[in-house]
C-alpha cells in the first residue's frame, strides 16, 4: 500500500509541535525541558542512547504518560484524544495476538481503526506485499520469524493510512534487507505528506534516512537540526589520503590541520572549519603522489559524542556501545 495522496488529505498536513516536556518518574527526571517539530513531509528521527528518554517522549506524545509540564500541538491546536485516536503507533514493546493468522490481525487492527471490512482487507493485501509477508495471510503469528512478526507488527500502524505515524525503535533487531524495505516506506509515507517520526539508539544506522534529527541525552536535547546541515558543518570533518611519499613535512603548513592517524601510506587529517580541503590535497600532491584520497563527514555518533564531551568520554562511549 503506497500512501493515498488525493487532494481530501492535503488539510491533514499538520505539524507536531512538541514544547519543553518535562517528566519525571518519582524523583527521577526522565525528560527535561526537550521540544521538537516534526513537519509533514520530513521524515523526523529521535536519537539518543538507551535510557536518553525517547520512548518517555513518544508515550506522552501519544497519550500514553500524562507530562508533568510543557505543550503538544497539532495544527496548532492542543492534541486531543480524538486526534490520537487516527494516529499510527508502533510501541517499543511487541504486541500481537499470538494464535491469529497473521492476515486475519492486520485486518482486525483495520478495523479497531473504524475501516470497513472491505477496506481492511485491500489495505491488508496491499500492505502485506509492501512488507513482503505476502503468502504468509493464514500462517499463526507465533510461527512467523522474529523479522517477519516485527513486519507485522509495523503494518498494524500503518493499515488505516494514518496522518501521523510514531514508531519508537522500528529498525531494532531488523536485518540489512527489512531494513532497507523499511526504510523505503518510512521515505514513501513522508514524501505523500505524513508526519512521520520515529526513534533509534543506531545513529549510524539511521544517518542517512533522516532528514530532520532531534538527539537527547539523560532527558536533554544535546543536537537539533537538519543531519546533512550539522554533518556538513560542525567541523568535524576529515580529509583521507593515500599518499607515496614518506615525507609528511608538507603538513606543518596548515597549523590548525590535525594528523588523526597516520600508518604506512595513509594518512587521516581532522579539519577544522573555514580549512580548504583541496588546498591540503594540492600540498600532499605538491610533495608526491596521492592515490587515493576522500573527503569524511563526521557520522551521527561522533557528532553525539562530540556534543556530549562535557561529560567524562570513558562514559559516553560506554553508553554508545551498551546500545
Ligand atoms: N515506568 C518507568 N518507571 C521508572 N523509570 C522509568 C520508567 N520508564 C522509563 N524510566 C526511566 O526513564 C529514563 C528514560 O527511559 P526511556 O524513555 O525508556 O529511554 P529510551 O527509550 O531513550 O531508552 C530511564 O532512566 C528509564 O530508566
Ligand atoms: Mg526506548
């Protein structure tokens, strides 16, 4: 099922405004102060390391925890139950009813979101050979693979086509392919104008899919902003070389260009901002051969990193590996 984009859809296009929630679970604070916007037609990733708050933030946003303070918003109005109820809602937690043939599901959830039994059942169809679960209509849910029931699980948020689709940790445990299909259709539902947001603590994984990224750490916003623009610009950049000549002399002329590592034939230079990198190719070039050479943004994670390194680094890369 590719999303239904005719022209009784277009008043639906309204963003989700999240302001300055703040929750607590008894003294401890969970969410602190964090706010984001997530625009129809931009797919929206909320990042951070497990434990960062973002399945706190989603249950608020869909009504499942009450925020002890701060506004959401839709079309800018206060998000009522109602509004809720048309949403899309993939919870971090699995739940499917084990002993039901796995098309029979899809279409029971279809209907606990008011569709016909006729439109229940096309969407099924459709969405089932979307997810590439297409022969498997009669099988029990509990014989499906891991991957397969994660699939499932996926269309009951998407069988009633909704106007705003929050999945908290859609892509955790999928392999490379359901990936990539996922991928796909979360980039289908933004492009017809959904508002579509989703959580992963795999910011590498998802440093390409997203467009617009809100990143939160012990309950705090730590980055905001568009991936390609903060990639691009936080000064994090590197500049790869694979050089002929043993001479590294040339390097002392750029004082602010950092040796990041450097073996045998190559070598890898951190750039601060406002540094040209052809101007350091040309020099590296000037002094003997390159053969091969790139130019490395810095990924979602060293971002993060970066951005957290007030706190004790041993700690924070625990943290991103415990993930
Ligand atoms: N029901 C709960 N009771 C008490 N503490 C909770 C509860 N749910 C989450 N927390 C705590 O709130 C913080 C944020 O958790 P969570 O929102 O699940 O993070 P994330 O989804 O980013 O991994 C963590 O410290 C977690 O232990
Ligand atoms: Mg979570």
């Amino acid at each position: 099922m590719t999303a239904n984009d005719g022209p009784g859809r277009l008043s639906s296009r309204m963003p989700l405004e999240i302001s300055s929630v703040v929750h607590s679970f008894g003294d401890r604070s969970a969410l602190d102060s964090v706010s984001m916007d997530v625009a129809p037609g931009v797919l929206t990733g909320l990042l951070g390391p497990n434990g960062a708050g973002k399945t706190t933030l989603l249950r608020i946003l869909l009504g499942v925890l009450v925020a002890d303070g701060g506004g959401l918003r839709w079309g800018g109005r206060p998000i009522a139950a109602k509004d809720r109820q048309g949403w899309g809602y993939m919870p971090q937690e699995r739940s499917l009813y084990s002993a039901m043939p796995a098309g029979e599901q899809l279409v029971y959830f279809g209907r606990l979101h008011g569709l016909s039994r006729a439109d229940a059942t096309r969407n099924t169809r459709a969405l089932f050979e979307e997810l590439g679960l297409g022969d498997r209509w009669g099988d029990r849910t509990d014989k499906l693979s891991g991957g397969m029931q994660q699939r499932l699980q996926l269309a009951t948020s998407l069988v009633h086509d909704p106007d705003v689709i929050v999945l908290d940790e859609p892509f955790a445990g999928l392999d490379p392919v359901a990936v990539a299909d996922l991928s796909d259709l979360l980039r289908d539902r933004a492009r017809a104008g959904r508002v579509v947001l989703f959580s992963s603590h795999q910011l590498d994984l998802v440093q390409d899919l997203c467009e617009d990224i809100v990143m939160i750490d012990h309950g705090r916003t730590v980055l905001d902003g568009k991936v390609a623009e903060l990639r691009a610009s936080s000064g994090g950049r590197q500049l790869r070389l694979t050089v002929g000549a043993p001479d590294r002399m040339w390097i002392r002329r750029f004082p602010n260009v950092r040796v990041a590592e450097q073996h045998v034939d190559e070598l890898r230079l951190d750039l601060p901002p406002g540094t040209d990198p052809l101007e350091v190719l040309d020099a590296a070039r000037a002094a003997g051969p390159v053969y091969d050479f790139g130019l490395e943004l810095p990924t979602l994670s060293q971002l993060f990193l970066a951005a957290v390194e007030e706190q004790p680094a041993a700690q924070v890369v625990k943290e991103v590996e415990r993930t």
